[in-house]
C-alpha cells in the first residue's frame, strides 16, 4: 500500500514545485513534467522485462532491489543506520540509491515496491529537467526553445528507460545537475542557499558515482569565490574561507585520504587490461577493435 500512496505523494510534490516556479507562464512545461511522471510509473510495470540493447532483461535495479530488502531486514532487527560498503560489502561505493530505496521498503513492511521506488527516481527526474530549464531562462534562453529542448531529452527513450525503475542514473543526473547549477547561480549572486545545494549534491554524489565530485567540485568553488565579480572582495574573503575550511578538513578529518586512494584505487581499477576487456565485450564500455565496422558495437 506504501507504492501506490507515495506514488501519488510525490507527484504531488512535484506539481507543487513546477506549478510555483512556473506562475506567469503557462502550464506548458508543468504539463511536460506530470506526463513524464506518469509515463514512467507505468513503464515500470513492465520495463524490466524488456530486453533492450545488449542489456538483459532487468540489470542493475534488480541488484540494488535486492540489497534494499536486505537493508530493511537489517533495519527492523537493530534500527536505522546509514549503511555502507563497510557494513555491507556488496553496497560498493553507491551506497545511497540502495538505503534510499531500503527506507521505502521499510515503510512497506519489508516488502518490496517497485512503484515506490521508482515514483522516488521519478521525482528527481523531473526535477533535474526543471531545475535545467529553469537555469537556462535564468541565463537569458527563450522560453519556448528552452521548453521543447528538456522535453526531448526528459522524454527521450534513455532518459525515460533509465529513470523508469530502480536504476541510481536519475540519481546521479539529479545530484550533478543540482552542484553544476549551483555553481553558476552563485556566479552571478552570493546564496547560501545554493552553496548548501551545492555542498549537498556533493556529498551524495560521493554515495551515487563518486568520482563525478573530481569534476563537479571546481565549478562550486569557482562560482563561491565569484567568477564574475567585479570587485576583488568577494574573491578574497571566499578564498581566505575555502582555505579555513580545508585546513579544518584536512586536520580533523580523513577525507582527504579518502578521496586519494579512491581516487588511485579507480585509475588502476578503470586502466586494467582485464577490466577493459570485461567492460567491452558487453558491460558499460565498448570494444573498437572490431575490425572496422561502421556501426561497431552501437
């Protein structure tokens, strides 16, 4: 029953958001953003099924379902705890798609939905789409391209396959989209709002696809320090700031070597002959030693 309820819960939700941010002009993209909602809790009833590319049937939501009910039983015997790959080696380095997902099966007795699940990726969906709209108006882009340009992509068949489940892609779309977007907001006007969007979206990304902070984490501090401000103040005193609060970082914390030996961990992982070969013969990479064919892999 948790399915259905939250489904609706958070489209809700996410009417609510576009209708506020779209007051005086029109109901076109609102329109855009519900269809796209809709359509990808019913193409969730059966989309696992389908076997499309050189994917089999399912993939990858099915494992981070499969960890999710294994969270919720460990929930309900000791109680709620951020679980990681140090509590539970199979996470990985995604650990937050799965607690997430494990927080709605709890509330659903343990039991998995489906529909619950993907309403939540469904959400941020469209609101990785607004928040790219709205940032273009922002920018000076006409309203009407800007419109029709998001609504191919959010209602494009990747897109649509890859939010339409249990899949963290719509997660890390969401969580990139938010810092980048922060990042050239606070360009243009200093917000401590968009700063904790920000601040935020990088510690998910840390949990989702944690080596997108190694290229989303420069814009951030490029647009705090004010890559557009004419007067020397802001720069400086942002600067005296970032370094205060590195060097309180790199005192009492361990991130930094965290982040370097996940860093050096991915390079050799990602540069290993045996790896590339894996990923080329039918998993997230491609093979070009194909002879020269003009179609390859595609």
């Amino acid at each position: 029953m948790v399915g259905p309820l939250l489904a609706l819960a958070l489209g809700l939700l996410l009417y609510f958001v576009v209708r506020a941010g779209e007051r005086g002009r029109g109901n076109e993209m609102l329109t855009i953003i519900m269809v796209g909602y809709l359509a990808r809790l019913i193409l969730q009833t059966f989309i696992r099924d389908v076997k499309l590319f050189s994917h089999e049937a399912g993939g990858d939501c099915q494992g981070y379902e499969g960890i999710a009910i294994e969270i919720a039983r460990y929930w309900r015997i000791t109680g709620f705890t951020f679980m990681t790959e140090d509590d539970l080696p199979v996470l990985g380095p995604a650990a937050l798609p799965p607690n997430l997902f494990a927080g709605i099966i709890y509330l659903n007795d343990g039991e998995a939905t489906r529909l619950g699940c993907t309403a939540l990726i469904a959400l941020v969906s469209g609101l990785t789409c607004y928040n790219l709209y709205h940032l273009a108006i922002e920018l000076g882009a006409d309203p009407g391209r800007a419109r029709w340009t998001l609504a191919i992509f959010y209602l494009g068949p990747t897109y649509l396959h890859y939010t339409s489940d249990m899949f963290k892609d719509g997660l890390v779309a969401f969580f990139t989209v938010c810092a980048l977007a922060s990042s050239i907001r606070l360009m243009h006007r200093v917000s401590v709002q968009h700063f904790v969007i920000g601040a935020l979206s990088l510690w998910a990304l840390w949990y989702v696809r944690y080596y997108l902070i190694f290229v989303t984490t420069a814009p951030l501090v490029v647009g705090l320090l004010g890559g557009r401000s004419k007067s020397l103040v802001r720069p400086v005193f942002g600067s005296l700031i970032l370094v205060i609060a590195g060097l309180v970082v790199l005192g009492f914390t361990h991130a930094a070597q965290e982040v370097s030996e996940t860093a050096s961990t991915t390079f050799v992982r990602g540069t290993d002959a045996m790896f590339r070969n894996a990923n080329a013969e039918g998993g997230s990479g491609v093979t070009f030693d194909d002879g020269g064919s003009a179609y390859g892999a595609l």
